[in-house]
C-alpha cells in the first residue's frame, strides 16, 4: 500500500508560489496554502517538509511551463519550441517550394503551431491534478532520483490526460484554420510527388508536439530548481533542495 500524507499536509504548497501562478495551478497553490496554516497555526509542518518543496517545485516548474507555451508565439517564436512540418514535408521542402508551394508550407506551419499554443492551457487544471495525487513516497524518490524525475513523474500520471485534452482543442482550431485543406493545397502543388507525402493525422501529430514542448519545457524548470539556488522561489524549496 501506497502511504499518502493526510489531506491537510497533502495539499501543501506555500503561498509564496500562488502569485506567480495563473489558472487552476494558481488556485491550487493558494487553497493548498490556506489549508496548511489553518492545520498548523501559520507554520510549515516539518515531518512534510520534503512532499511540500517537491509540490512547490512541481507547481512553479509546470506554471512557469504553462504560461511561456501557453501564450501567441509561445512554441513559435523558439525554434527549441517550434513545431516542425512532418517529417515527409520537411524532406521535400525545397521540391515543394520550387512548385510554388512556399507560401502554403509557411502557412501550414504556422497554423500548427498556433494550435499547440492554444492547447497548453488546458494542461494547468491537469498538473494540478498530478500534484495533488503525489504520494510522501513519490516526492522522495523525485527528490533522490534522476535530474528530470519530476518531468518523469508528470509524464507517467499525465501524458493519457493531457492527450486527452490536447486534441480535441487542436482539432477544432485546425478545423478552424482550415489545416487540412492546406495541407491538400501543398499536395496539389506538389503534382507528382504528393502520392509519396501522403496525408499524416495532423490533429494528433499537433497535440504530441505540443506535449513534448510541454515536457521539455518541464524539464528544464525542474533542471533551474535542482541546479540554481535563484530559482527556488520559496524558502522551502531553498530549505529542501539546498541540503542536496
């Protein structure tokens, strides 16, 4: 059996973390804060102060995420972040623009990426979800493990769901830019080559991008929390972290 620590001690984020939160993360950190003050008089409760620090980590790493993807240019101004084309579109690109296809490929390209920008707010309420679910055990061994164990722990309790959440929002903005008539309008340009580019789920193949720009977003906020005293935001997370 799994331990998990009591509802009041479970839900501890201090409040020093809401401010810089937006959305339902936000939320989460302010009523978590509030419950642990009123269970113990405006203190940190000591015997939960490693499950605190990892939930205050997990909310700072994963709004800080949230927010930068989240916005217009989020994934498409960093080319770390950007979506690429398919795969079968970036090899035949200069073909494809010598057919006079440039104009549309850009288009393309960019639409997809507005789409996984609009998706990634969706992933707040989701994290919030995942941390609230983190046992006493999960946060040792996130604390103790590899330099991205806490980008691994949303992973495994939050890929399912964010997918989830992730397409549909997708599908409806690429069905609103019309992706899928320009990617037909690529093809058509391509004359002979479009039977060997073929026609990819553009809907799903958006919405993985987006989650792994998302994770690898994570990644690196868990890697500035663990290496840059800086980047610990509350005394806690510098309390927890700085005996590493």
């Amino acid at each position: 059996m799994r331990f998990r620590m009591p509802a009041a001690l479970a839900a501890t984020v201090v409040m020093a973390a809401a401010p810089a939160l937006a959305g339902p993360l936000g939320d989460f950190a302010e009523k978590a804060y509030e419950a642990t003050r009123r269970a113990n008089g405006n203190g940190l409760p000591g015997e939960a102060d490693i499950g605190a620090a990892l939930r205050e980590a997990l909310a700072q790493g994963a709004g800080n995420a949230v927010r930068q993807l989240g916005q217009t240019d989020g994934y498409w101004q960093n080319p770390q972040f950007r979506i690429p084309l398919p795969k079968k579109l970036l090899k035949a690109d200069a073909l494809l623009r010598g057919f006079g296809a440039g104009p549309r490929l850009d288009e393309l390209h960019l639409s997809m990426n507005r789409a996984a920008e609009s998706a990634v707010p969706a992933a707040a309420e989701v994290f919030s979800g995942a941390i609230r679910q983190m046992t006493l055990t999960d946060a040792r061994a996130i604390l103790d493990g590899a330099p991205d164990a806490a980008t691994q722990y949303f992973r495994r309790s939050s890929s399912d769901a964010l997918l989830a959440r992730f397409r549909p929002i997708v599908a409806g903005i690429t069905a609103q830019a019309g992706l899928a008539q320009q990617y037909k309008a690529v093809l058509a340009s391509a004359g002979p080559l479009a039977a060997t580019l073929g026609a990819p789920d553009l809907d799903s193949y958006v919405a993985q991008k987006a989650l792994d720009g998302l994770f690898l977003r994570v990644a690196e906020e868990e890697k500035a929390i663990r290496d840059n005293p800086a980047a610990r935001t509350t005394a806690l997370m510098k309390q927890v972290f700085g005996r590493r």
